[in-house]
C-alpha cells in the first residue's frame, strides 16, 4: 500500500464520486468512498481492479453514526485524512414548493444539506492533524434562484456551509472549496419514467467536474481555493 494523501467521498461510487475517486487514485491518493448502494461500491472497485488503495463503505451520508463510522474506517485502514469530499446529494424533480410531491423533500433536504454538515462534524479532528482540506458539492442551483425549488434551496444551504465552514477553520489551517457545477451527464438529471431534459448548452461530464475537485485538493500548502463554479460553454446560466 502507498504512503499518499487520503481522501474519503460522500456518494463516491457512481457520477462525480466515482470520477473523483478514479482520478485521485491515479494520482497516488489513497481513497475511501461511501454509499447507500453496496452493488455499486463492489462495481467501482471492479473498475479499479480492487487495490489496496481503495475502501469501500456502504452507508448513509445523512446518518450520523454512519458517517462517523466512515471516518473511522479511513483512519483505521489508512492512517489519516487529508481531504473530505461532501458530494452525496440528489433531487426528487418534483419539488416545486407550491404542486411538488413533498414526500420525498425529508430524505432529499437531508442528504443535501445535514449529510454535508456531519461530514465536516466528523472530519474535522483528523483534518485539523493534517492541515486538510473540505470540498463541497453544491450546483448552480445554488448560485441561482428557480421559481419554487426545493432542490435549489438545499444548494443554497451549502453555498452558506461552505463559507461558515471556511471562517470556522481557516485558522486551523484547513481549506475550504465550493465547487458549483452546471448540469452534468449522470443520472441525476434522469426524471422518473421519461427521457432526460436536453439543457442549453449541454452537459458537463463527471470527470470534468472531478478534475475541478482534484485540482482544488492539490493546491499548494496554504493555497485556499474557496468557490469554483464550473459551467459548459454556451451555458447560459
């Protein structure tokens, strides 16, 4: 097993988690991935060819012993913690605040906001040791209003976290990056029962937006890359 910095993803076994991890372990990294889905962590680490370098952790990112326990069994598998990625989260796509279905807001609001939130809860003793660093995974609906979206007021909520986070840590040396993506090619943006959106502009792939996390995780010591938000050209918003 390498000596390399250490990484634990939130919903890192498919779309830009599992790009991030791919990348991060090409790079040297050693990487710890959780999800909800145990089918899909054993296929990225068949993807991988299953090294030593790689952990898999079936959980739930809004779970609070869960997470606890994941950043548990990256330091006891690999010693440290250089880097936590918050990047679990998904939309209902019928979460309109005036005729959605508020029956999958619950799971939704705390996946996306809670689960980022005890991420850092839960890491920031191991990060503190290293001088580390928090990536969160927020989107332009973040950035932007959308009449009556419930999906977008849980971005905004981690546009907020991200920089709370910042002034409470910077002082102990840790870095803080919100990355905001434009639409991306997973299977978030395929609604229920009938064909994916087509988007102006298009959409950006995983690695695309893995590159932009990894990048931000590489900065030099004492480099603090705070925002990146990461559009497909022709975009309009």
């Amino acid at each position: 097993m390498s000596d390399g910095p250490v990484a634990l993803i939130t919903g890192g076994s498919r779309g830009i988690g599992s790009a991030t991890a791919h990348q991060l372990l090409s790079r040297g990294h050693r990487v710890a991935v959780t999800g909800r889905d145990r089918c899909h962590l054993e296929r990225l680490a068949e993807e991988v060819g299953r090294p030593a370098e790689l952990l898999t952790l079936p959980g739930d990112a809004a779970d609070h012993e869960a997470v606890g326990s994941a950043v548990k069994s990256t330091l006891d598998a690999f010693g440290r913690l250089d880097a936590a990625i918050a990047n679990a989260g998904f939309a209902t796509h019928d979460d309109d605040v005036a005729d959605g279905d508020p029956r999958g807001w619950r799971e939704m609001v705390l996946t996306n906001v809670l689960g980022p939130a005890l991420l850092i809860n839960a890491a920031l003793p191991a990060l503190r040791r290293t001088q580390g660093r928090i990536v969160l995974v927020g989107s332009i609906a973040g950035l932007t209003h959308l009449p009556g979206n419930i999906y977008g007021m849980t971005k905004w909520a981690i546009t907020g976290l991200a920089e709370n986070t910042r002034l409470r840590v910077t002082g102990d040396g840790i870095g803080v990056t919100l990355i905001s993506p434009g639409g991306v090619e997973t299977t978030f943006f395929d609604p229920i029962g009938g064909p994916r959106r087509d988007r102006p502009g298009g959409y950006l792939s995983p690695d695309q937006v893995a590159a932009s996390i990894v990048w931000a995780i590489t900065q030099p010591s004492g480099v603090d890359v705070n925002t990146l938000t990461v559009r497909p050209v022709g975009s309009p918003k």
